[in-house]
C-alpha cells in the first residue's frame, strides 16, 4: 500500500507546490523509488507549471444533485424542512434547488414521500492524468469555474489517482491551503500532513491552526519552513509548543525564487535547496517504514 504524504499550507504562497513537485522529483530520481504526485488544489491547480506535463487522460467528475419532478409532488415541504443546508426551497408548485448549496446528503430524496426528487450527477470539474518529462505519475483535478464546492472533486481525484497509481510507493498530495472542507478531505487518508510555511505572524499563525486541524484527524504532522532566516530558534520554538516537529528550513534565497518564477524546480542547481529537500525525504522514508 502507498505511503501518503499530504503536503499542505495555512495560507497560500508558502511554496508547497514547489515543495510537493520537488519531493516527487527527488524521490524518483536521486532514491530510486515509485512516487506519484497528486494536485489536490483543485480551484487553483498549478504543480503542471513545473511537471510541464501534456494532458493524456481526461475524466468528467459529477456529484448528484436532486433533480424535481412537478407531477409527482404534492405540496408536503418535507424537503425543505429537512434540509440543513438550505438548498431547497418550496415556491407554490415548484422546489427551488440550489446547486451550490447542495452536499449530496440525499436526505431530501429519503424524506420525500412520493419520490418526487431523485439524485442526478451534474459536472463539477474534471480529472487529469498528465505526461511529464520526469516520468512521474501525475494527476490533478480541474474544479470548474462556476462551481463553489471543491471538497467532492478533490475525493474523486483521491479515489482515481489511487486506483491508478496503486504500484507507487509514495503519493504525494499538493493540499489547498487553509483549514477549510477541502483541506481536512485532502488529509483524511494521508500517513503524513508536512506543513510547510514562512516565518512570518502571518504565517506563522495560519499553519498553527493549520497543524491543529491535522493533530485533531490524529495525523502525524511535521513542519517545514520555507525562505527561513538565520536565527530562526524562536520560530522553531512556536511549532515545538504546538507539538509539532521543525524537520527542516529551506532557506531564503533569491536564486530559489527566480527558479520558481521560471517555473523550474530548483533542486539540481542550488547545493542548499537540495540538501534540505534530502532532509525532509529521508524524513518521509523513515516514517514510512515505522
């Protein structure tokens, strides 16, 4: 069974597709070992910047909505009281049902007595499994633009990935920053949450509740600090009170941020990223053979 890392951020910008498509390449070609790379960050994916990959597959995703049917009803409003998420709303003849509101629960359709709604599937996005120069199994999930919910595209994305990387050793998860729905979907079956962020308050206080939320779900989580400086013990302090692990700092350097704006990984060029990107793979490899 694959060893899963998700690697995610309390806020964006903190360099965790970089950190994610840096890990996979780094595994894979200087560790010698199967890794898949999974773009978890579905309303804003971007780890194909730097796998510069071409599409080969494309899948449609679809969650149900209810869908009404007027000759069936009979006025009862049982589908609307019992909805918690407020989506469907009762107007003389008709059910009013907002898409973007809707969680699929189906109570709507159980609670109806005359079976007047029923679930249908309607596109939220799409899955893309992509070809890349590295060689690297990769896939990412494409929310479409006028969709709200990002949580079911992301599941969906997990579930194809697996079945289709089930021979990877590694799978790593470039996670949607934040705490919200899409974050704890993304971590929920992963092994290890690395949460990478800057030294910055900002920053600092995003991913304290970022790795709350994790140490919650009962996920062995680790810290990375990215464009760190020198004399940075109180900032390892914080996390350490936190009960969480520094396992390495990537530290700031200009030519790192220049890589990045070229979309180039900058692991084989900068002797100082590579290293800490060593670390923090010998890290994720002795936690997975515990």
């Amino acid at each position: 069974m694959s060893f899963r890392i998700s690697i995610a951020s309390g806020k964006g910008g903190t360099g965790k597709t970089l950190l994610s498509v840096s890990l996979a390449y780094h595994l894979k070609e200087n560790e010698h070992r199967k890794v898949a790379l999974v773009d978890l960050d579905v309303e804003e994916p971007n780890s194909s910047i730097f796998m510069k990959g071409y599409v080969t597959e494309v899948i449609p995703a679809t969650r149900p909505v209810p869908k009404f049917d007027k000759m069936l009803c009979t006025n009862c409003n049982a589908c609307a009281d019992i909805c918690m998420f407020n989506a469907l709303l009762k107007a003389k003849e008709h059910v009013l049902i907002y898409k973007n509101l809707c969680h699929s629960c189906n109570a709507c359709v159980r609670f109806c007595p005359t079976g007047a709604l029923q679930m249908a599937d309607v596109r939220i996005g799409e899955v893309r499994f992509m070809n890349n120069p590295f060689a690297i199994p990769f896939v990412e999930g494409v929310l479409d633009i006028k969709e709200e919910m990002s949580a079911p595209l992301i599941a969906l994305t997990k579930d194809y990935s697996e079945k289709k990387f089930s021979n990877s050793e590694f799978i790593f998860y470039d996670s949607p920053p934040g705490t919200s729905c899409s974050y704890i979907e993304a971590i929920k079956d992963s092994d290890l949450v690395l949460i990478i962020t800057e030294p910055t308050p900002f920053g600092m206080s995003d991913s304290a509740i970022a790795i709350e939320t994790a140490l919650k779900l009962n996920k062995e989580t680790a810290v990375v600090i990215n464009r760190s400086v020198k004399n940075s013990g109180n900032v390892k302090a914080f996390f350490e009170e936190k009960g969480c692990q520094v396992i390495a700092e990537i530290m700031n350097d200009r030519s790192v941020a220049e890589a990045y704006s070229r979309g180039d990984l900058p692991s084989e060029s900068n002797s100082g990223f590579k290293s800490s990107i060593k670390t923090i793979s010998d890290f994720i490899f002795s936690r997975s053979i515990k």
